[in-house]
C-alpha cells in the first residue's frame, strides 16, 4: 500500500474532489471546524443552516459546536464524482445565500469512520 506511490495513486480521486469542495466552501464564507489536509472537510454550521441542508441533503452530524453550530464532516472517496461535488457546492452556496427552493441528486458514497456524513437527496 505503501510501496509504488499505491496509496497516493489510489487516494488521488478522494483528496482532488475534498479539495475543491474546501475551496468552494472557503471561498463562500464557510467556517472550519480544523483545518483537514484528507479527504475529510468538518464544517460549523448554524443549526438553522444545518437544519436547512438537512431538507436537501441526508446527513450525520460530528459534533455539537455550541448552542447555536454544530461540525458537520463532509468525506469524499474513491468513488466521489466531479459532479456530484458541483452540485453539492451548488446546493451550500444557495443555502448560504438563502436562495435554494431546488432539490438535486447526489450520490456519493459514505465513508465508514465515525459519524459519516452521506449524501441522498432526490430530484
């Protein structure tokens, strides 16, 4: 796994798309909980908003912030698509601005370590 740049090779897909989706969510104004060099992307939400992404977007919290925000991990894998991340910044930059009454499907696949956030929204 270790030996032949296997593990970067096979990771390539995961860390290209969390990085975008990092971009786009640091470019529209989004708080991070740390600051993940992986696959994986905890956001603070208000609960408001996370309520919000909640009627888009099914998902598993990380953990309670405070009163008001709670961390939300976004992970990408092998099998994360492109555009499955266009829409899913789509999706959190309307929100962001109040503006999104759409749905939109996403499939992506869920990462199985601790509290995975997944994504299954229907047109």
């Amino acid at each position: 796994l270790f030996s032949g740049n296997l593990y970067l090779e096979i990771s390539k897909n995961a860390i290209e798309t969390a990085a975008k989706l990092k971009a786009a969510l640091k470019e529209k104004g989004y708080e991070f909980f740390i600051n993940s060099p992986t696959n994986q992307i905890f956001v603070i939400l208000e609960n408001k908003k996370m309520e919000e992404l909640g009627e888009k977007v099914k998902f598993s919290f990380w953990e309670k912030y405070d009163e008001n925000h709670t961390v939300i991990r976004f992970a990408t894998s092998w099998a994360t698509k492109m555009e499955d991340i266009d829409a899913l910044i789509d999706i959190l930059y309307h929100m962001k601005k109040n503006e999104f009454n759409g749905t939109v499907s996403i499939q992506m696949e869920p990462v199985s370590i601790r509290k995975s956030v997944y994504y299954e929204t229907s047109k």
